[in-house]
C-alpha cells in the first residue's frame, strides 16, 4: 500500500501484449514526499483563527477586570453619584468683650438635577413661591444641560425645610452655613465681608481668612436609576474642618458712637470723615472708621470707597501735624528749647518758591512754643534749617519709624513715601519739615504720637487679642523711639500750649490736661502740583496726666476751605471717657 492509501498493480517486465504503455502504470514516488488534502489545510486555518479570537477575549477580559478595573467602578459611580462642596463653619469674630461681630448661622444649599426635572416651568414657579426671587431664574438654572445646578446656596433652613416638605423630583439640599453680621455698619469696615464660598473679601474677614475658613469637605450622594438618592450612600471625600473663632481690639460701643459722630461732621462739613482711637501702650485698636460707612450685613446698596477704611489704607501728606516731629527733634537734639526765640518774617523764599503761614501776621521772633501752638509754617522751616540742620531732621523721621509702615493687622496698609536725602532742595526742606512733600498714613501718624502717652516706645498697632480655642500667646513689637524723660515732658507741653491757647483750643476738655496738634495739608494733585483751595484737615490728641493711654486721630477730607477738627475730637474723647472712666491723674 503507498503511504496515500491508493492501490498500485505489479506488471511483468517488459512491453505489454498490446505494444505499448499501461494507462495503470503509475509515477514511482521519491522517498520522504507528503501531500495533503485542501480540506485538511482549512482545519488549520480554523483552529488559528479561534486561537486567536480566545486570546483577543482573554486579553480584553485582563484589561476590563484587572488593568482598567478602577477607572471603570469610578465611571460607574460617577455616572450615578453628584458631589457636592461643603463649606465649613467659619470662625466667630468677637469685639474686646464678647460682642459677636461675625458669626456662620445654619442654613440650606438647595441644587437640582435638571435631567431629572420633567416639568422645569412648574418646578420653579414652586421654588419662587418658597424661596422668593423671580420664576423665570430659577427655570434658566432648571433647564440647563447638566447633571448638577445650584438653585440657592446657603437658604434660609427654613425656608429649604418648606421646600423639602414639596418633594420635588430632581431637587436636593445639603446642610451649609451664611454668614451674618449682627451689628451691621457698626465696625463694617474693620470686620470686612466674605464672597458666597466664604473666602474673605474685605477687612478682618480677609485677613485672617486662613484662621477663620478652615479646609472645605465634599460629600458624594449616590441615587438609583430613578435618581432616588441611595440610604447609606453619602460618603465624605474630603474632611471638613471649621474655622478658629477670634477676638479683636475694637469696642463696639466705642466704635458705634465714633460713626456716629463721624457721620454728624460728614453732614457738617460735606466731605468725607474719619478717625482712629488707640492705646498708646498696647498698640490695640479701639476703634476705627471713614464715611460713607459700610454694612455688611446688606451688600445691596454699596455706596463707593464705603469698604475703604481711609485712616489705615489711604496715604496722605499729613501737613501740620508732623510739625511734632520737627519740634521733637530741636528738643531731642537741643537745638532749640520750648522757649527759645527765633526770627520770623512774614514770609520766606527757596529755589522760586514762597512759604507763608496760614494767618496773616508781621515779622516777630517767636518761641519755639508759639511757633507749634500757632503753626507757623515759616518758624518751624527756619528752625529746622538754621538750628539743627535738615540733616537732623530726615534722621529723625527715620528714627521715629515714620519710613516704615506700621505692620497693622489690616489688608492695604501703603508705605510711607519719604524723598531720599540726598535728593532734597532748600524748599523740600522746608516743606518736609511742615509735613508736605512725604506721605503718611493717619495710623502711621498715630503710632508716633503714642510714643508720648508710652514713655517714649512705639507698639505696633493692631486689631487682633487673641484666639480663644487655640491659646495662643500673642505678641507685637514694641520700640522705643524717643529717650529721654525730660524732652518728652518738654514735647507734651509744647502740644498742650497748641490747645491752651493755639489753634487747637476747640478740643478741651474741661477738667482734662489735652495735648494734640493740628494739621491743614494741601492736596496733591494726580496732574502734578497742588489742588488750589482744597485741603485736608486733621488733629491727633491724647489726655496726657490721666488714666488713660488712648491716642485719637479726627481727620477730613478734600474740604474746600480751611477748617478745624479738633470739636471731632473732643466729642469722641470725651465718649471714651464716659465710656472707659478715665480720670485726671
């Protein structure tokens, strides 16, 4: 049998009996050869072709349940899962004595599922006749292509409750917080607001925004196929921590009776006011405000520069009350005592320019005591030039730390703007020395006065006392600017005689020593040079032989006419000493 199972027949050798070839005679095979069937060869390329199908399948399988495992479960969640931000409890502001100033109260995040929602017009109609606002708003939000839509973030909790209790379909609440400020405009400005997420915008709400945020959570809900939120499916995907609660310096009854004033002179003078009270020895800020005032608690109506706190944040030149500075550092230096005499024209002349004072008066030598309680411009430019030399005087404001800002706790503080000696002329000399061509802020003005009522130490001021869950110790530097008991004695004096019998006499007080200066400054103009006829005015005082450290700072702004703030004053002073009972030593 051959090898492909056909038959093969064996002849005799030699030609057959019809002389010729048999047609059955067949081709010898060669050793070793194979043949195979076209059948046989499609079996093969079967069983390859399933070989490698199962391997696709196998390979496929591996990535779905192995490789891509995890991102598959998350799509599947997500697709029936919503996450939602959680903001945390922000911290309590507290005033000095427990008067809440800010404060996080419950309320209710309402959002919707619009997919979800079959009838939106009818579903808004419902939320407006609950939460109030217009239909029509909350059916744009109902109507938009999205699987999650704010419809009213942090809703009254009662007014979500009446909501809930209409179970609409596609509509979900979530526990949250609003902040409220229960004072209202009273320290306004000095507490500041935060946005809707509850970041700090403005004031000690910005900040001390990391202190009184806290870390935001989320929390995802799951919900079947009908979008019924699942039991036991809220899971959180980030902790929630609240906010640290703080106290500050302002007294809130100090503090509303200042705006209060303020707001009379405001409507007196018809400019803009403001002030600034502040222990000399601490550095605490009792008080602080510039109309227009702000409320926080209504942001509907927000009067322009209502959220700018002018005497922390708006820079000026301070005019006649640097003359202290210059009459500090004749004594300091003893260049000049308080009764030293000085010859005084009626006017002056430097580099083209003219310097005159304010009031008309004839050629006289004048004290070193007359000049700062009537505030001759001419006396203290001649003093500075001729007894101690404008050297004396730009090392002083150095030494006084009026080229620094002064650090307050308070978003918006400028730097001071003190020219480069080298750079000053004969009249910038003159000038600086009756406080125009610098600029200050009133606080910063404050802090150098306070050395006088603080033997001669300066303390940073500032707003914040403490951090009540925390404990922390707080601490603020504090200077010593001037040495010396006697000049500061002899520096006092000089400003007492300004309200004895110089340009500040509105501001007694009677049964009280006052010392203070006042100030009348022109304008810059933001073309260059001077606005003509238009000033800002200021005095900074404080009741030197009493119980009391307190330094205040009456100011008005832009006002067309010369004019006097000391009455301002004298009537915020005077609260403060019913106020805080401050007795004559």
């Amino acid at each position: 049998m051959a090898r492909d199972g056909s038959r093969r027949t064996r002849r005799a050798a030699g030609p057959s009996a019809s002389g010729g070839k048999s047609r059955n005679s067949t081709r010898p095979s060669r050793a070793g050869a194979t043949s195979f069937s076209p059948d046989s060869n499609r079996h093969v390329f079967l069983f390859a072709l399933f070989a490698l199908a199962a391997l696709c399948l196998l390979g496929r399988l591996v990535y779905l349940q192995v490789i891509a495992a995890d991102l598959l479960a998350q799509d599947a969640l997500n697709s029936r899962s919503s996450t939602v931000q959680v903001t945390p409890r922000r911290g309590t502001i507290y005033d000095r004595n427990g008067v809440v100033l800010a404060i996080s109260v419950d309320a209710v995040t309402v959002y919707a599922n619009p997919t979800e929602i079959a009838d939106a017009a009818q579903a808004a109609t419902q939320i407006a006749s609950v939460l109030g606002g217009k239909a029509e708003d909350y059916q744009e939000k109902l109507t938009q292509n999205t699987t999650f839509v704010y419809v009213k973030r942090q809703a009254d909790a009662a007014k979500a409750e009446a909501l809930k209790a209409l179970s609409l379909k596609g509509i979900y609440f979530q526990d949250d917080t609003r902040r409220e400020y229960p004072c209202g405009q009273v320290g306004g400005q000095v507490v500041g607001f935060c946005s809707v997420d509850g970041k700090g915008v403005a004031g000690l709400e910005l900040q001390y925004d990391d202190l009184l945020a806290g870390n935001s959570g989320q929390v995802r809900q799951e919900y079947d196929k009908y979008g019924v939120p699942i039991p036991g499916t809220v899971a959180d995907e980030e902790d929630l921590v609240d906010g640290q609660d703080i106290v500050v310096s302002i007294d809130v009854v100090m503090q509303e009776a200042m705006e209060n004033i303020l707001e009379d002179y405001t409507q007196r003078l018809g400019v803009d006011t403001g002030a600034v009270l502040m222990d000399g020895k601490t550095g605490e800020i009792y008080a602080a405000a510039s109309t227009p005032l702000f409320n926080p608690a209504d942001t509907s109506v927000v009067k322009k520069g209502s959220t700018v706190l002018k005497p922390l944040t708006k820079s000026f030149e301070p005019g006649s009350v640097f003359k202290a500075v210059t009459s500090l550092r004749l004594l300091e230096t003893k260049s000049m005592d308080v009764d030293d005499k000085i010859y005084c024209p009626e006017e002056i002349e430097a580099d083209g320019y003219k310097v005159t004072d304010s009031h008309e008066r004839k050629a006289q030598k004048m004290t070193l005591r007359k000049i700062i309680a009537e505030s001759s411009n001419i006396g203290v430019s001649l003093a500075t030039e001729k007894k101690m030399g404008f050297g004396n005087l730009n090392e002083a404001i150095t030494q006084y730390g009026l080229t620094e800002s002064t650090g307050v706790d308070f978003p918006g503080e400028p730097d001071p703007i003190v020219p480069d000696f080298d750079q000053w002329s004969r009249i910038q000399g003159y000038n600086i020395s009756f406080g125009q061509g610098i600029t200050q802020t009133p606080l910063q003005m404050v802090r150098f006065y306070s050395a006088f009522t603080n033997n001669g130490s300066v303390c940073t001021p500032h707003f914040l006392v403490s951090k009540p869950q925390s404990g922390e110790t707080l601490e603020y530097d504090t200077k010593k600017a001037v040495s010396g008991k006697k000049v500061l004695k002899n520096q006092i004096s000089l400003l007492e005689s300004v309200v004895e019998k110089g340009t500040g006499t509105p501001a007694q007080i009677s049964g009280y020593r006052v010392a203070g200066k006042t100030g009348t400054a022109e304008v810059a103009s933001d073309t260059g040079g001077y606005k003509k006829g238009i000033y800002n005015i200021s005095f900074i005082g404080f009741l030197p032989q009493s119980t009391s450290n307190l330094v205040c700072y009456t100011g008005a702004y832009e006002l067309d006419a010369e004019g006097n703030v000391s009455p301002m004053f004298k009537d915020i002073m005077q609260e403060a000493i019913d106020r805080y009972s401050i007795a004559s030593k």
